[in-house]
C-alpha cells in the first residue's frame, strides 16, 4: 500500500494531483484545511488530502536487506511534510483494504454530480418566468385597482379602466397623468350619456386638469408688449406674424412689431415684409436700452409684439443676454415657444432654463406635425405652466388656435385630422 499526502487549493485540483501521482485506482483515506506559513492562523487555508493505491508485492531483496526494512521503506513513502499527520501504524494499514471497498476516488465525485443535478431539476426556469409575469400583472392590476372610488366596481367598471388607461398610453400620455386622468373620470363613471366614446369620455375629464393663459385679445389700459422666446426652428417669427393678424383681423387695433433677433440671416427682413404686408411698424432693437426707447414710442398701440433670437436651451449665455432685454422687470409678457415635435426630455430642459426670464405661458407648434399629442399634456401637468396659443401649420393667421380647455383635451384624445 502507497500512501501520499496531496495539498491543494481545492479539492477539484486534489483529486486532480492524486489521479496524476497515483493513478485513477487511488482512494482517499482523509480530507482536512490546514494554514500555511509563518502567520499562523492568518495564514492561507490549504486542503490536504491523504491518498493511497495498493502497490503489488515486492520482489525478493537480492542485497540481503531484511524484510522488515523493506516493509519500513515502503511505510515512509508518505511525503514528509510539516504539518502532515503522521504515518498510519501497521495495525491500521491492514485495515486499508476494507477502505478501498467503501471509498474510491470517483464516489465523492458522483455525490457532488448528483447533487447538482438535483438543484439543476429542482429550478424550472420557465415556471420561474411564469411566476414573475403573473407578480407583474398582480402590481399592475393592484395600481389600476387602486384608482376605483368604490370596492364593489362591477367587473365591466374594471374593463372600462383598462380601455381608459389603454387609450391615453397610446396617445403618448405617460402612467402618471393617465393614472390621474382615469381617478378623475371614474368620479363620473358611468357616463350619462351612453353612446359617448371612450376618447371622449376621458377627453371631459382632462377639461378640469387644463389651465390656459389669457388672450392676447384681452383689452387692457395700457399697451401690452409680448414676446415670444424659445429655442431655435420652433416658429417663433411665424407665430408672431399668426398673432399680429389675427389681432388686426379680430380686434381692429393698433399694433406694432420688434425684433431682437439680429443674428440669424434675414431674420429682421422677415417680419418686415409681413409687416407691409399687415401695414405695421417693424422697429429692429440691437440693446436693452433701445428696447426700452422702442416700447415708450409705441405707447400709442394696444400690442406690442418682440420677435426674439433662438437659443439653445444649454446656451446660458446667450439666455442670460436675453434676459437683460426681457428679463424680470423690463415689463414684458414672455410665452415660450415648444414645438410639439420636440422630445419631451428636451422641453422640460427649455422650460426649465427659459423660466429665468421668467415664462408666463406656453405656446405649443407644429401640431401638425406629430401622430400623438399626449406630450402637450405631460409637459403641461408636470410644470401647470399656463397654455396661451397652439399653432398647426404654416399658413397666416389661419393656423392658430387660443388655448381653450375643451380644444386642447379635444386634440389629445382625438384625431388631428378632425
């Protein structure tokens, strides 16, 4: 009988080392995690394995060594190691032949084979999935749940929740304000009217949630001097020409047009031409200072309408330059200008930096152009900026709409078309 002791950092690379010294007949004897090196208990853990293999009887010593020795030499082939247990006395290498019936070097690694392969079958991946999506459908329903007034809702109030909620996602309303959209109409639910759609049952419930800004159109004491600011290619020039004749055609009164936006080409020979074309003054102002002598002039008009240059909501430089001419106490109404097109990420950024000058209302463009108008709603709820005036094409002054309640929910809910 051979016996080794075999250390290792684990015992994959044991039972490695013993196949490669001993063979693959070799059985374990003993496992135990000592620590090596001068630190003692601090030192590293090693696993030691103690091994053996039957070694075939060995032939007769022609040299006239003693049996006995060569027994003794065949008992100090363990590796003499300091911290190894000593060798097995005779007496217990007899037994080592009823170890090799019970142990072999392969049993420890069927145990750990079946082992795993009872975890293996025990975790059912697609039972897990399923478990999951019926958690997630459980939360989704325990929020809609939670909007009814009333535990005993019928099973088709719930369906009625569903198609509610199902309606404004879809016209890119995000869970928040849909969720709030939905309490406030169950609070009418059902409606008195049955045969009204569900677009237009949600569309009266989001009446109450809209807060407009007040109409240019509005007659005051004193001239009125708005400006429209915004970041760059929103329309700002357009829709001041939109409003500037809408208010000569519907009002009648004096109006007069300034701009400050001196750096894009051709900007000022722009709203010049639409002032011939209105027959109103167009005054180009390069300072604060001769803004100011521009508006004491115009005290004369009802209007006053500022075309302002285009900024990058990022450009704080170019947002503080502007607020010397229209900032805080200069006596000017500012409305900001987002084109509907815009990601919502980015208007947020804008009503956010342009609020230093500061904004009295919002002016959405370019209606026109989008499939859903659910952001309006979004950026309108999340900031409860006041909504002054909606734009939906290029034409003058027939594509501009006053910001009332009942058109603004009318568009979010329905077709632009119609």
């Amino acid at each position: 009988m051979q016996v080794k002791v075999f250390e290792a950092p684990d015992m994959a690379t044991a039972l490695r080392m013993i196949k490669e010294t001993l063979g693959p007949d070799a059985l374990i004897l003993s496992t135990r995690s000592v620590r090596k090196g001068r630190t003692g208990l601090l030192g590293k853990p090693v696993l030691e394995v103690t091994a053996a293999i039957e070694s075939p009887e060995p032939a007769p010593v022609s040299s006239g060594v003693s049996q006995s020795a060569v027994a003794s030499l065949y008992a100090r082939t363990v590796v003499e190691e300091p911290t190894c247990e000593p060798v097995a006395a005779e007496s217990e290498v007899n037994n080592y032949g009823d170890l090799w019936r019970r142990r072999r070097v392969i049993d420890p690694l069927e145990e750990e084979l079946d082992a795993l392969k009872g975890k293996v079958s025990a975790l059912n991946v697609d039972s897990l999935r399923n478990e999951i999506s019926e958690l997630k459908e459980l939360v989704k329903g325990a929020v809609r749940g939670n909007l009814e007034t009333k535990p005993s809702t019928p099973r088709a109030g719930q369906s009625a929740i569903t198609r509610m909620m199902n309606a404004l996602l879809s016209r890119g309303v995000h869970e928040g304000p849909a969720e709030m959209i939905v309490r406030r109409a169950l609070q009418n639910y059902p409606p008195k009217t049955k045969s009204i759609s569900i677009e237009g049952f949600l569309a009266a419930a989001i009446v109450d949630l809209i807060r407009v800004g007040r109409s240019l159109n509005v007659a005051q004491d004193k001239p009125r001097a708005v400006a429209l600011i915004g970041p760059t290619g929103v329309g700002k020039t357009t829709t001041v020409a939109k409003l500037a004749a809408d208010y000569l055609l519907n009002q009648k009164r004096k109006i007069a047009l300034v701009t400050i936006d001196i750096y894009r080409i051709a900007a000022a020979e722009q709203l010049k031409v639409y002032g011939e074309i209105m027959q109103v003054p167009v005054d180009v102002v390069l300072s604060p200072e001769q803004l100011q002598q521009v508006l004491a002039r115009h005290q004369d008009k009802d209007l006053i309408l500022i075309d302002t240059a285009g900024r990058s909501p990022r450009d704080s430089a170019g947002i503080a330059e502007l607020q010397k001419f229209i900032g805080a106490g200069s006596g000017i109404e500012n409305h900001l200008v987002l084109s509907a097109t815009t990601r919502e990420q980015e208007m947020f950024g804008a009503i956010k930096r342009f609020g230093r000058l500061p904004v009295s209302s919002l002016i959405f463009s370019k209606l026109d152009e989008c499939e859903g108008l659910g952001s309006i709603l979004n950026v309108h709820l999340k900031h409860d900026c006041p909504i002054s005036y909606l734009t939906n094409g290029q034409r003058v002054p027939e594509d501009l709409m006053l910001a009332d309640p009942r058109r603004v929910a009318g568009l979010v809910m329905g077709k632009l078309k119609e």
